[in-house]
C-alpha cells in the first residue's frame, strides 16, 4: 500500500507532539509493509529516518516555520509576515498555497493508494490529492480550532477549512473521544464517519541509553532532596493548556503546604503573562520558567519531577502524560484531556477547579505511600499502548475505504 502522508513536522524539527505522533504511527505502517512518502512544509535533515521517503515543500527552515505561529489561533493564518523567508512566502497561507501546489506535481508521477492528512495544515493539500487522484481521503484530527483557541471561538479561517476537509474526508481519525464529540456536535459530520484512534507509545524510543544529568535542574535536585514534590508541565504556553489555573493553584497549594514547587518547561505568547500572575500572587520563589526546551533539558525536566500536570482547557490526547509516565512521574490530569481515556490510575479535575487541583497535588505531597502507588500503576497502564496496534487499526480502515470506494 503506497500511502501519501501529508504533515507539517517531524522530529527532531518538531515543536510538539504532532510530529512524534506522525513520526510514531508512520515508522509502524512502514514496519506492516506500507510504503510512506510524507510531505513537510520546510527542508532540514531528518537523521534516523530510513523507512520513509521526506519530501521538503520549500527552503523554508524548521525555525522559520516555527516562526509562522501555527499554533497562535489569533494570529497565524493570515498576520504574521516573514517577508524575508526564501521563495517569497510571507504568512501561513503563503506556505499553505506552496504546499498544495507541490502535492498537485508530486501526484502527476506517484503512484498513491490512500491520502492521509494531518491537521487543518495540511488538509486543503488532501482535498486537492483527493479531488485529483480520487484515492480516499482519511483527514486525522490531533486538534481542532476549538481545541487551539481554549475558551475563545478561535480564527474562522481555521474553521472554514477544518469544515470542509472533515465533509470531504472519506473517514476521519480523531485522537480521542473528546476530539470525536468536538467534531460530530461543533462541526455537524456524522457520528459514523469519526473513528477513534488513540496514540500510542513507544518506551524504547526514551530507552536509549541517555544519560539524565542531576545538574541541568540542580537547584530543583537539591529541594527535592530538602524533601520538597516537584510538579512540572511541559508544554506550550496558550490558553489552550490552561496555565493560568495551575498558577492559582499552585498559589493556593502554597498557602497550605510550603514544600512543593513547580517548574514550567516551554514557551508561547502566555510566558510573560504567567511570570506575571505568579508575582502577582506572590508564588514567585515557587514557579520556575526554563523557556522553551528540547532535548537534553526536556528529557532532564521530566525526570527532575515527582508530579505532571496537564491543565488543558481543551487535550485532544496529550502525549507528554505518557512521556512523563515512563519518567516515573505520578499524573493529575483535566477531564477535557483525551489521554485520560485510556488511563486509570492518575488523578483528574476540570481544567476550572483549581480547588480539587491543589488539594490533589497536596495529597501526593503529604502521601509518599500514595504518589510511589499512582506511579507504579501508571507505568503498568502506559506500558501496554503501543504504535504497532494503532497502526493495524488504521491499515485495516484503510482496506475498507478502498473496498466501499472500488464497489
């Protein structure tokens, strides 16, 4: 099966999980026999990635497409200008119409079974495959505009395309059962046409032999070993993630116990916003803001960590909880994050509870019997996802597509 693979990130250019979740399920389709070639919008090597083949959009570095703001619902599509960007795009849409151009050529001399988009980035260039070829269309849904814009209606740009690459879909993988309900009742497809399929895990990709360095976090290290509960969050800083309401309660949590600190791995247009909250609430010698973070700080920033939160207004799935699962980290996640789906042992609140947040993040700090419970089971739990069933689920929706569509 010859699978067009249309994404707009892979690791080690990513800047979050979609591109671990696209690198994940394509190295598992291609191990079942697939044969992948994946689009990106930039050019960059991509060490390790042999089994598919990588084609680059345009000369636009991973930076520069970082740069375009994707994830900004307010601003991306069609304000943010980087008039100095190689080929003259100047906004997203300037990369979007390049993309779908590219994909228009690419078919004309490839042989494609099955057109498999990610995301509102990518989905015009799907239908446009789609309309072409007439091969079947799966639009997978990580996150939609409602997701992205937390509590806000978000860019109706954004919309406009997800509603109708989502009508145009022959099917349509959503991340969750919350992401599926967003798209039956918010975007009015049928219930019949939305398939969940969850992520994965892959633990040996973490198993590698990197050596976790006790000084990257040194001063955290040595609160911990003063007997203090680190809680972290790794992510971006948007409304979507909800990070006000972990800074209120971190600050109740501090009003009650004083040996619990936080630490806020990432960046976004919510940092400054934030540091100014936690003065503001006089938690400031409690809130730790490393900036953004990749490698070698991220993997040491979840294993400084007793605790991870995940305070998501609006979670399709949220790879990092498993990320931080395998790190021994005990979770408390919101009820309107997907992950918690297929998890048991964790923690969880409405993203608006800061109350029922603090008092469960006091609970594991005054409980070592019961955080050292909630991460033995967890890794149970985490430890029996895995890419390779995701990826068979998806092959076998591929195969009936083509089956309804060939009748």
């Amino acid at each position: 099966m010859n699978i067009l693979m249309l994404g707009w990130e892979l690791p080690p250019h990513n800047s979050g999980g979609l591109g671990v979740a696209c690198y994940h399920l394509s190295k598992s389709l291609a191990q079942q026999g697939a044969t992948i070639d994946f689009v990106v919008p930039y050019t960059a090597d991509h060490p390790g990635i042999d089994f598919m083949s990588i084609h680059s959009v345009s000369s636009l570095s991973p930076l520069e497409r970082n740069e375009l703001g994707v994830y900004d619902s307010s601003r991306s599509v069609t304000s943010r200008d980087l008039p100095d960007i190689p080929g003259g795009s100047k906004n997203i849409r300037d990369v979007q119409r390049r993309y779908v151009s590219f994909v228009e050529n690419f078919i004309q001399d490839s042989n494609v079974d099955v057109i498999h988009a990610h995301d509102w980035l990518t989905m015009e260039a799907g239908i446009r495959a789609k309309e072409l070829t007439g091969k079947p269309l799966f639009v997978h849904v990580h996150a939609t505009e409602f997701d992205r814009s937390g509590e806000l209606s978000g860019n109706p740009i954004v919309h406009e395309i997800e509603q109708e690459a989502l009508l145009l879909a022959d099917r349509i993988f959503a991340v969750s059962n919350i992401t599926k309900s967003i798209i039956v009742h918010r975007y009015g497809i049928p219930a019949d046409k939305v398939e969940v399929v969850y992520n994965g895990f892959d633990p040996a990709s973490l198993q590698d032999g990197y050596d976790y360095d006790t000084l990257t976090y040194r001063y955290l290290e040595g609160l911990r070993e003063e007997g203090y509960l680190v809680v972290a969050t790794i992510t971006r800083f948007t409304v979507q993630k909800g990070l006000t309401h972990l800074i209120q309660a971190a600050a109740k949590v501090a009003s009650q116990y004083d040996k619990v600190v936080f630490l806020f791995a990432g960046d976004g247009e919510q940092r400054d916003e934030l540091i100014h909250l936690s003065a503001q609430l006089g938690i400031s010698d409690k809130v730790f803001f490393t900036g953004f973070v990749r490698g070698k700080k991220w993997r040491d920033a979840y294993s400084v960590a007793d605790v991870f939160v995940m305070s998501s207004v609006s979670e399709p799935f949220g790879l990092t909880a498993l990320e931080a699962a395998h790190h021994n980290n005990a979770l408390i996640i919101s009820k309107q994050s997907g992950v918690g789906e297929i998890l048991s042992s964790i923690f969880r609140f409405d993203f608006w509870d800061t109350d029922l947040l603090a008092d469960q993040i006091i609970g594991l700090a005054t409980s070592p019997a019961l955080l050292q419970e909630m991460r033995a089971n967890i890794h149970d739990e985490y430890a029996r996802l895995s890419w390779q069933d995701i990826a068979k689920q998806c092959l076998s929706l591929y195969g009936k597509s083509n089956v309804r569509i060939a009748a």
